[in-house]
C-alpha cells in the first residue's frame, strides 16, 4: 500500500487578488503544491487574462481564453465586489482565516480605495504575510504608474537591445511578466518561514522593474566600468562568433549555434569538415572572426542549409560546441523528447474545453508531489468559501447577492 505524500503547501491559504501573470503565476506554483488559492474576482473588472487571448474553436467567453486556464491551474474563483462597504468586510473575514494575500496592482489604487492595505489587514491577521507585485513598488516618484508588461520591458532597457542594429527596438510585450515570478515566490517562501520562526508576518514590496533590471546586470556592469551603452545586435554576442540562428533544410527551419573559445571554434571547424575557409587567416581568433562576421555567417548557413536542424544540432553538441534547434509550439508540445520524459505536458478536463493541456511547473521536489487541476470557472467557488471557509447560511449568502456584493 503506498503511503499518501503531503503536498508541501497543503494547509496554506492564499488571497489572490492579482492578475495577468506577475502574480498568478506566483500563486499558481503554490496552488499546484497543495495551497488553498482563492481568487477573489468581479464580474465589473475582469482580469483581462480572461477576455483577451486564443480560445479554443475560436469561441470565446470568460472561461475559454488559453492563457488564463494554463497559468490559473489548481486556484478556486470567487467573485465580489470589493468596492462594495460589504464586500471589503467579507474580503477581510476571508482574510482572517488566511496566510498569504497577493495584488499586483498600482500604488494607491483598488486596493488601498477599498480599505484592504497592509495596515489595516494587520489589524484583523497580525502575522498575515502581503506581497504587493508592482510596477515600481510602493513609493517613489514612479509608484502611482499603472503599467502592463509591455511598458516594464521598455523602463528596464530590454526593448533597447532587443532586435537589428539598423532597425527600431523590438517590441517584447509582458517578457518581465515571467521574470517578477520567480522572485515573488522566493520571497513568499522566506516569509512563511519567518512567521514559521518568529510568528510574525511581513508586507513585501516588490517592483517589477527592478526584478527585471537584475537580468540586466552583466551590461549595467559594463556601463559602470567601461561607461559602454548596450544596443542591439540581432542574435550576436559580443563575446562569441559564430553565434546566431542559422538556416537549415527543410520549411522555416534554423538551428541557433554559439562559438566563444577557442576550443569550442577548433571543434566546431572539426565537426563542419574543416573546410579551406576555416583556416583563413581572418577566422583565426575571435576579435577577427568578429570583424568578418558577416561573411563567417554566409560561410555557416551554406553548411548548415544542408542538414536538418536536428542533425545540425546533434553534430555540434557531440563535438562540444553550443546548439539548439529553433522549436515552434508543436514540436515543444507535441514532441520534445525530453519533456514527454519528464511528463512536462499534462491533459486537464475542463467544463466549457472539455479536454486541455497544460506545463506543469519547471521543477520536480523529490519529497511532495505537485498535481495539476484544471484553472477554475469565474465565481465557481463562491458557495464552497461563503459557506465551508466562512460558514455562512444561506440567507445571509442571498442578502448579499441583493445588495449587489457578489458581482
């Protein structure tokens, strides 16, 4: 008989008030390792993860758009007018029976309106722990900017060095979106295991951009010694040649390969053939290879043209050299050997799909297990916490639903 494994956050309850991905996907690695994630939702403000985006057979609707259901797994939905006197009190009794609250909007906005700041929910849970995932934080000259990702890239120079050096900065839309994660939930972990020692809880401030800027940090290093501003440079690498994507056989197919010593450049002419070319004097080391870099890559893609991107690539790593092949969601999807394996890829049942697939997170703990259920229905969960988590009867729950509080 095999033994039940606790997850590891089973027994936490979180407050989710944030959306499109900075928070939910913060909260969502804890809801898919056994927290209690409550979503408090409105119908008069929509996180837009639900309205905008691909759903399937193109019909769309609240609970069909892609991207909410995959990155929303495992959480429940309630949904309340938080604006409503009555409905900040039954937001702050839900609180009371929390651990964890999670916003990620604008300093002085929704919430602070409503009276559910950090302030005034220490009165009602002394060791609550509040993560509020900004733009810029809570204070300074920035922190009132209401923001989407698409700005952040851009504030933390990622939009300057992304893209042809003879053309405009490409547009990243939310890339930081996928980066303040990371950082959210180190920090929610640290925190619960302060209050875990202490007993205390904890307001964290986090700033989008600032996480984003310490992806930054190699060129914000280079500025500060050398005073050199990066800019963009297509797929190469100051540090590298040959480096970039490179065209093979077949429809749209490429293979990125990267060259930065000069053992790496002796197995990568060794794994091509050694043609002629590559003992040119104007190849042999890398700032020259970098100042004939133009035609080194003409020179590459000949070779490569000829091969599938998958063999390039199985060349080049046997022979220690850097490659990959450039997969599109298909391939990830559908047939990456490596993430069948690992059984990356899993299928959920949902009420409006039916059947829809979703990545489970990209970490395996080797003592609790994490499992995916399907993201939830908008206000699915209202009955399940208004009367298992708050237990209120049903004339109470009808009385607010007149009063317009469960909108």
């Amino acid at each position: 008989m095999e033994t039940e494994v606790r997850r590891l956050f089973e027994g936490i309850r979180i407050v989710d008030f944030s959306w499109a991905w900075a928070g939910p996907l913060a909260t969502r690695v804890f809801s898919d390792y056994g927290a209690e994630v409550i979503r408090i939702e409105s119908n008069t403000r929509l996180d837009h993860l639900r309205v905008f985006g691909l759903c399937k057979d193109g019909v769309r609707g609240v609970n069909r758009v892609g991207s909410f259901n995959q990155d929303n797994t495992g959480k429940l939905s309630i949904v309340l007018n938080f604006n409503h006197p009555r409905g900040a009190e039954l937001v702050k009794r839900i609180i009371a029976l929390s651990d964890i609250v999670v916003e990620n909007f604008s300093s002085g906005s929704v919430l602070e309106e409503a009276g559910l700041g950090y302030e005034e929910l220490k009165k009602i849970k002394p060791d609550i722990i509040m993560l509020s995932s900004s733009v810029h934080g809570r204070t300074g000259p920035y922190a009132g900017h209401p923001s989407f990702g698409i700005q952040v890239t851009a504030l933390s120079g990622f939009n300057q060095i992304t893209g042809w050096q003879d053309r405009n900065p490409e547009k990243l839309d939310s890339y930081t979106d996928f980066i303040a994660p990371s950082f959210n939930c180190v920090a929610l972990l640290a925190a619960l295991d302060y209050r875990r020692r202490t007993g205390k809880g904890q307001y964290i401030d986090m700033s989008q951009c600032e996480n984003a800027i310490q992806f930054m940090s190699p060129l914000s290093l280079d500025y500060e010694v050398n005073h050199r501003i990066a800019d963009r440079m297509g797929n190469r690498s100051s540090g590298a040649a040959p480096h970039g994507a490179y065209r093979c056989h077949g429809k749209d197919r490429w293979c990125a390969i990267a060259v930065f010593t000069s053992r790496e450049w002796r197995a990568f002419c060794g794994a091509i053939g050694n043609p002629a070319w590559t003992r040119e004097r104007r190849f042999s080391t890398l700032r020259s290879r970098k100042e004939n870099e133009d035609e080194l890559d003409k020179l590459v893609e000949e070779w490569t043209v000829g091969f599938e991107p998958e063999q390039v690539m199985s060349v080049m790593q046997a022979a220690g050299v850097a490659a990959g092949v450039l997969r599109n969601a298909q391939e990830i999807w559908d047939r990456d050997p490596q993430l069948i394996h690992v059984e990356f890829v899993h299928t959920l049942e949902h009420p409006e799909l039916g059947e829809y697939r979703a990545s489970r997170t990209p970490f395996r703990l080797s003592e609790t297990l994490s499992q995916l259920k399907r993201a939830p229905l908008l206000g699915e969960h209202n009955e399940y916490v208004l009367k298992q988590v708050l237990g209120m009867p049903d004339d109470e729950i009808a009385d607010l639903a007149a009063d317009g509080v469960l909108d």
